[in-house]
C-alpha cells in the first residue's frame, strides 16, 4: 500500500484494514479450492492465475477512485517497458485493439513518404488470430498470405521473400503459440527493403530470441492480456516500441486522435496549449481539443492496470511453470511420434509457450475431431489452432487478399491441428493424466 497524498490517517488506517480483509477472504476462498480429481476436473487450456494481490491492487484502485490511467497505469507501463526492454508501452483495452492502433499509426502524415497507404501491401499469414489480419482490412491494406511451417507454425521466410514487390510495406506476424517467427530472417528481408516489421507478441510474453525478449524486434509490437494469455488484467492489451515518434502515433490514435499528449488530469505539458497553430484552426486554438489523426478510444482503465502490475510480478514465475509443463507434455507425448506431429521451437529460441500445438499425422488411424473429442470427453480442453486458414472463414470470403503458394500447410492446420494448455494453473499432476488420456487413445 502507498501513502495516498490526500488522505487522512484515518482514512490510510481504513484502507489498511479494507485491504486486510481482502486478503483474509482470497486466503480461505485459496484453502476452500477443490482438489484436482482426474476424469472430473476440467483440464483448462488457459486460465486466470492470481492471488490475493491482484485483488488488493485492484481494491486499490477502486478505492483511489481515479479510474482513468494513473499511477497503477504508470507503474504497468513502466513495468512492461523494462520487461520487454522497449523504451515506451502503452497500455489499450485490447490485442486487438492494440493491433488496430499500431497498423494505424503507422498510416499517419508524420511519417511523410514511409506512411501506409490504403493498397499498400502487409505480409501475413492465414493461420492466424483473426484481428491480426483485421487491422489490415480495417486500414484499407492487402493481406498478402504466406504458407507457415507445420510443427513451428510461423510464417516460412522463403515465401515472405517471394512475396515482396514494390507495393509491399509492412510485415505483419504473431509469434505462433509463443513459438518466435525468424527474426533474424525477417528482420533482414525488412532491413533490405525497408518494410515496418509489426510483431503481433500476444501470445509470446516471455519469449526470446537470441537471448532477447520478442517485442522488442519489430517496429511495434503489440500485447494481449484476456485471459490464457500470459498475463492477465480481465481484457487489456499493450503497444510497445522503442521509437518515440511511432508511441507518440499509437498515443494520439489510441486518445481520440488528440495532438495533446498530457496524461488524465493534467494540462499544458507542451507548453504551448494557447499558442499553437494547427491546421486550419483559429491561432492558439486550445492544444488540448486539437485533432492530428481520425482516432479511437482505445484506452485502458486504472483498474486493469493494478490488476496487470500484480500479473507482472508473477510473470517469471508464470514463464517457468509454462516451460516445465511443456517440456512434461514433450516428453510424455514422445512416443507417439508416428502418429502425432509435435511442436518444434525455432532455432535460437526459448518460447514461452502459450499452448501445446499436435498435428495428427498423415495416414494416422484417427482424425483431429476424434482425438479432440475424446479428451473433452476426458475433461482434458483442446482448441483448435485459432482461424486455420482464415479465408475459409465468412466473414473473410470476399476480402481483398493476394496469395503466395498454395497454403497447403495453413489448409492441413485447418483439418488436422490442434492445441492444449500449458498454462501456469496446470502442474505435473494434470499433466500426467493428460498423458495417460492420450495413451489410452493411442494405443487403443
Ligand atoms: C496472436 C493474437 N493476436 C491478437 C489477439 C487479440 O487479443 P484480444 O483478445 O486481447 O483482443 C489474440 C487473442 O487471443 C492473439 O492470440
């Protein structure tokens, strides 16, 4: 608890014991959780992870009553920044909306001849999460789709290469599952031809690459906190760079579009509130109602936040759990290799797996369908790896799109892929009966 500037003793005392409480209650709702019983408990593939000091933060916040971005919302933004070694986070109210407003700021006048421009090609792929590929469309761009690996799940640089022509400007890639896409493959292809990288890093906290953090590659990145991902705050998501100019862009989109880049509560940081001259505007219109960009609010709350700086404690524990049942779930499921494709990490990499992607086999006795149905019968939860190809989906029939290769890996995703958890509230106790589930299937 911090000192509130504002508050009496008395009121600190209150807040203490409010807090105390909140404690006290996670404490016996933790001591009254049921235990794991194998065939009855559902096998979550995600899930929210917390204590008694996301609670408390929370409290906090609700007790500040500040409720717009404040001092939980500075110390997350911090936080993150450092964590993912970027000099500037910012903090949205979703990976989606965080993948909108990074492709958007990109499309400001600011950038004079390197802004996107609708028509302008972004290389992606189709086995994706939908607002990846959204915040394309929604800019007026072209998705171009390059096939992905089976087994890693990125994009396959070769095919990027191949897809590049003079309309191409940007890259635009998940790090699949946690698993990173060749950095230094895509970043080279990007160097040589002078394309924004956005690295979509939702499902990768944690992640690194050579020894460095994924979300620190990219021009911009971007970060989901909805539950089963790797932190969470309820929903929220994060846009990180390290370029002052591209967070000042994704600032002002995310604010309204306001030019005015003071925080909630405060005015005139520019210094020249009353003095400016901005587009057509009457001279010294007020800086704080001027509009540089068509804007959203995309804004986060206070209460996310504090909920996000508890996560942010736990993430190097929440990192190691997912590594430890990964590597269970690798080595239990191992001998099934004739009939399961199991998932490899990219060179150079040590992901933090969000999930466990299986692609069943060619000519294995079974399909995807029946092994998945057979473990939600088993209380074990599978999902399927997001979209598979994405162009199959209604809502993406008639996108404007171009197509490099014939997507055969992103179409057998389709019918053969899918995922289960390794998420922080899963221990060695579950995961082995997962693993027995899959023997019965297999060696039935
Ligand atoms: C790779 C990827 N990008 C973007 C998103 C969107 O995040 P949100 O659900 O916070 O909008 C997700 C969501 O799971 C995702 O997996």
């Amino acid at each position: 608890m911090i000192k509130q500037p504002n508050e009496s003793e008395s009121l600190q005392e209150r807040r203490g014991s409010v807090l105390e409480n909140i404690r006290d209650f996670q404490q016996q709702r933790e001591t009254e959780e049921p235990a794991f019983v194998p065939g009855e408990t559902l096998i979550k593939y995600g899930g929210r992870v917390f204590d008694s000091q996301e609670l408390a933060y929370a409290a906090e916040a609700v007790m500040d009553y500040w409720l717009t971005a404040g001092r939980f919302t500075a110390q997350f933004e911090k936080g993150l920044g450092d964590y993912v070694g970027v000099q500037h986070a910012l903090l949205v109210n979703s990976g989606s909306s965080a993948n909108l407003l990074a492709l958007s700021a990109l499309t400001s006048a600011s950038l004079q001849d390197r802004r996107l421009q609708p028509g302008d090609e972004v290389i992606t792929v189709a086995a994706a999460f939908p607002t990846t590929v959204s915040a394309i469309l929604q800019n007026g761009m072209i998705p171009v789709f390059v096939d992905v690996e089976i087994g890693g799940y990125n994009a396959i640089t070769s095919q990027i290469e191949q897809a590049i022509t003079e309309k191409t400007k940007a890259i635009m890639i998940a790090h699949t599952l946690g698993n990173p896409w060749d950095v230094d493959g895509v970043l080279e292809l990007a160097r040589k031809r002078n394309l924004w990288v956005i690295e979509d890093n939702c499902d990768a906290l944690g992640t690194t690459y050579n020894g460095k953090r994924t979300g620190g590659f990219g021009h911009i990145a971007t970060h989901s906190f909805y539950p089963a991902h790797h932190i969470t705050m309820g929903e929220g998501g994060a846009v990180v760079t390290d370029d002052p100019l591209l967070a000042r862009l994704v600032k002002s989109f995310r604010d309204w579009g306001r030019d005015c880049y003071c925080e909630a509560g405060e005015n005139g940081t520019c210094g020249t509130r009353f003095s400016g001259q901005h587009g057509n505007l009457p001279s010294g219109y007020d800086h704080k109602y001027v509009y540089s960009h068509v804007g959203y609010n995309m804004k986060g709350t206070e209460i996310q936040a504090a909920i996000g700086c508890a996560q942010l404690e736990k993430l190097d524990a929440f990192t190691a759990r997912r590594e430890d049942n990964f590597s269970q779930l690798l080595g239990g499921l191992e001998s099934f290799k004739d009939s399961l494709i199991l998932p490899v990490a990219t060179p150079k990499s040590i992901p933090s797996w969000f999930a466990f992607p299986i692609t069943v086999e060619k000519g294995a006795a079974f399909t995807r369908n029946q092994i998945t149905a057979f473990l939600e019968r088993n209380k074990i939860e599978t999902r399927n790896l997001f979209s598979g190809n994405l162009l199959l989906h209604p809502g993406f029939l008639d996108v404007p799109h171009r197509v490099v290769s014939d997507l055969a890996n992103t179409n057998r995703i389709t019918n053969d892929t899918f995922f289960i958890g390794v998420a922080p509230g899963l221990g060695s106790e579950q995961l082995d009966y997962v693993i027995s589930k899959f023997r019965e299937f297999l060696e039935k």
